[in-house]
C-alpha cells in the first residue's frame, strides 16, 4: 500500500484511477485477514460506489476506522454480544470530516472488549493477531486498526487514546501515531464509555506508517497549525515507571537521542520519576468513580476473563485496599500492591483531593522540563504483549499516561527492533508481573520498538511531529 501522499498526489493527478488504492486495500486484505483478524466489519462494496466522487486533501486514500466511532451502516459493539445489534444511523463527526476531504472508509477495526485491555480481544470479533508474530497482539485499545496500518491494507486509521491506546499499539507494531491536544480534534465523536470521567477525556488521533502521513492527514482535518520554526531542545529519560524498561527499549531512547543530536538538536536527560507518579494518578482519577459505567454497558453480560479481572480490582472499596495491598506483597506481588494502593472508589472528596494533586504535579513537571519543547521517553516497558498477558501487565504502558493526564500533545516513532542478546537480562522474581515481564521478552527478538514524544506544556502538535520528523529521518 501506498502512502496517504503518495495516494492523494496519484489520484490528484490523474496517474491512477481514484478506484485502485481500494482495490490494493481490498487484495491486501484478502491476503491477511486469516492471520490478522483486524478488520471485523469491511465495507469494501459500499466504498467502491463512492471513490469516483472523492475529492479533496486525502482523495483515495482508504481508511480504518476503530469500531468505537459510529460509521453509517455498520455496528458499534466494543465487543460485547449484547451490542450487536447497535447500528450506526450515522457517520461520527471526525468520520465524516475524513470522508469530505476525499478518504475512502473501508469498514471498521477490532478493540479489546470495552476498550478496557491493551489486547484486541473480544467474543463478538475474536482475537487479532500481531502482523509479525501470530503468538501475540497488537496492543490496544486501537489495536485493530494499527495492524491494518502495519500489514500494508490501510495507510492511514483514525483511533483514540485515554491511557495510551494510540501510542502503545503504535510501538508494538512499528508504526507512528499522533494523539494531539483535546482542542484540536476533541474526541471526534467516539463512543463515550466514562462519561463520568471529566478530569480528561480520549482524544481523537491518527495511526500511519510514515510522520509526514501524520502531518498532511491533520493538516486534512485538524486545525491549521504554524510549524515550529526555531531550534528545539529535547528532555529524555529511559525510565519505563512501575515495570522496568526491557533492554530494548533503553536502547531505543538512546538511539533516537542520538539521532536527534546527530541532527543537531539540543538534548538533555531528565529524571523520569514524575512520569511514573503522573501515572498512578491518572489511574487514580480514571477509578475513583468505580466500574459502573463500564458494568452497565455489560447490562448483566459477563465480561472476558482478563476485563472482569480488572473490573473486580477496580471495584474493590478503599479501605479494603490497604489490607489486600499488605497480603499481595507478601506474596511478593510488589508492582499489584501499588496499584491497589494508588486506585480504587473515591467519594466527591476524594476526587477533588486527586485534582489537586494533578494541578501540584503539573507545577513539577513544568520545573523539571522547564526550557525542553518536547521529552522523549518510551512507550511501554515492553515489546509487543503475548496473548492473554495484557491484564497483568497494565502498567507496562505507564509511560504514555503523563500526556493523558495533562492533556499535552503525544506521539510515537518507531526507532529499532529488539535484538537477540535483549530478549533475557531480566533477574528472578517473585512477582507475577515482573515474571510476565521477563516471559514477554523471551522470543521477542525482531519486535518493533518505538519510543513517545510528549509535547511540553504550551506546545502543540507541530512541535511533536518534527520531533518525530527528525527520529525518522536519523534511520537513514
């Protein structure tokens, strides 16, 4: 598959017939969907009868979209049975902006179950599998459409992302995403399934294969953003939070420092600490008001068994939490115990207790990143997840949840790919988690791997995709 400019420059022309890079997304597709799974509901005739009036920044170029924005036609399940028959009776705000600047929407991606796991699973689709390793996922919650991007059948999905669900599928398959600020694209109309949750919300954002493919799509449909014409200097820290970094993705920042500096931009390390505290405050703030939006999209429906986990954790009452907290660690469950500790319930002062200590950290980290346009970081802890690993490993995409939490626009790039002697360095442990982690990094070699860039405060989406600009160019 073509890019997103190689597509619309064609077409534009005249050089190819507005009708081939369907017919390319439709063969390929054919071609992948036995291993991959990743588009549930294709519309591949309904498209074809509108290709010859598509005009406009992004004539021709077909998209996936995540099966949470509504689509004309087609369904809105988030993977549960009892939303099958959910029809959308029209296409969601950003949908119909991508199709009016000339994109052609060939169906719909799978998501995990509610969108509650970084693992594209759910009993109404079934299981989507990574595009280079069938004994894992693509991560998620946007993880449908980043495989698409990924195995060559779209060049471009529109996704979303509330605690990594853009930038985390985008490392685990090798591709770029942007997710910028909530006032330049909002959340584009996808299903809302917290609407409790007012602290911050999921922000619309885009999966491609290349940074300038990024860049002309929100150019198609964003707001109109001056590019960052100035010298830039780059914080970075390798600190992955709560699971330590895998050897490969250390290896990952550094390249891509090195990069940067190579181009000539200034960098300096920070220390990542407060990334890791801006995490479990956004967990903190994402559970304080319990599980019952997500229960009651279930309507008494039982969840897969990796959300009910997570659903059954969320609920637990708070001052149940410091006793059950006290007995996992004894049974060496460290990294559980925390995040017992840091979630749960909260009454209305409990959450306007977490708001100020959102607007305190927000005073840190400006100090600390004080002087920096942008910090590179990593996406997660780890490579792509395993199967049925995604439950226990929450916390490997603690990283992406700083951007989330103060709404700073956020990218990933990939960078390098996990060498042989990275697959092991991990010591015993005790703790499931970590012994997950160490399993994820056995056989991981040839995995993708990409690193974040987080906008500073005050910067917009330019400033991210040049930075992500220059980390792609620096390959060579």
């Amino acid at each position: 598959m073509q890019s997103v400019a190689d597509i619309r420059a064609a077409v534009t022309a005249g050089r190819v017939a507005p009708a081939a890079p369907l017919a390319a997304a439709e063969a390929r597709h054919r071609a992948t969907h036995a291993r991959l799974n990743a588009l549930v509901q294709e519309r591949f005739a309904a498209a074809a009868g509108e290709v010859a009036a598509a005009a406009g920044p992004l004539a021709g170029v077909p998209v996936s979209i995540k099966e949470c924005f509504a689509v004309a036609g087609l369904r809105t399940t988030l993977g549960i049975a009892g939303r099958r028959a959910a029809i959308d009776a029209a296409d969601a705000p950003l949908v119909a902006r991508l199709r009016a600047a000339g994109a052609i929407v060939i169906g719909k991606a799978n998501v995990p179950q509610a969108m509650f796991l970084h693992e594209t699973e759910n009993p109404v689709w079934g299981r989507t599998h990574h595009p280079h390793d069938a004994s894992r996922g693509p991560g998620g919650s946007s993880g449908g459409d980043a495989a698409l991007v990924a195995a060559g059948v779209v060049p471009l999905a529109l996704g979303n992302d509330l605690a990594g669900s853009l930038r985390q599928p985008a490392h685990a398959c090798g591709i770029a995403t942007i997710m910028p600020r909530s006032t330049a694209l909002g959340d584009g109309g996808g299903f809302d399934t917290l609407p409790h949750l007012t602290a911050f919300r999921p922000r619309a954002g885009f999966l491609a294969r290349t940074v300038a493919d990024l860049r002309l799509t929100l150019a198609a449909v964003g707001p109109r953003e001056p590019a960052a014409a100035r010298p830039l200097t780059i914080g970075w820290w390798d600190d992955a939070g709560p699971i330590p970094a895998s050897p490969a993705i250390r290896r990952g920042v550094a390249e891509a420092i090195a990069r940067l500096e190579a181009a000539g931009v200034a960098t300096r390390p920070l220390d990542g600490g407060l990334a890791t505290a801006a995490a479990m405050l956004h967990l903190a703030i994402v559970s304080a008001h319990g599980t019952g939006d997500l229960r009651r999209l279930f309507a008494g429906e039982r969840p897969i068994r990796g959300v009910e986990r997570l659903l059954r954790l969320g609920g637990m009452p708070r001052w149940l939490r410091p006793a059950v907290a006290r007995l996992v660690r004894l049974l060496g469950r460290r990294v559980e115990a925390d995040g017992l500790l840091a979630t749960g319930p909260r009454d209305a002062a409990g959450r306007t207790e977490l708001l100020a200590a959102r607007d305190a950290l927000a005073v840190r980290l400006a100090d600390v990143t004080r002087g920096c346009d942008a910090v590179v970081c990593p996406v997660s802890a780890l490579p792509a997840l395993r199967h049925g690993t995604a439950a226990r490993l929450v916390l490997a995409a603690a990283p992406c949840l700083l951007a989330n939490l103060f709404d700073l626009p956020a990218g990933a790039v990939p960078v390098t790919r996990v060498r042989s002697e990275e697959e092991t360095g991990r010591g015993f442990s005790f703790d499931p988690v970590l012994r997950a982690a160490a399993a994820t990094d056995r056989g991981s070699r040839g995995l993708p791997v990409g690193v974040q860039v987080v906008g500073g405060f005050g910067a917009d989406e330019s400033v991210v995709l040049d930075v992500m600009a220059a980390i792609e160019r620096g390959a060579g």
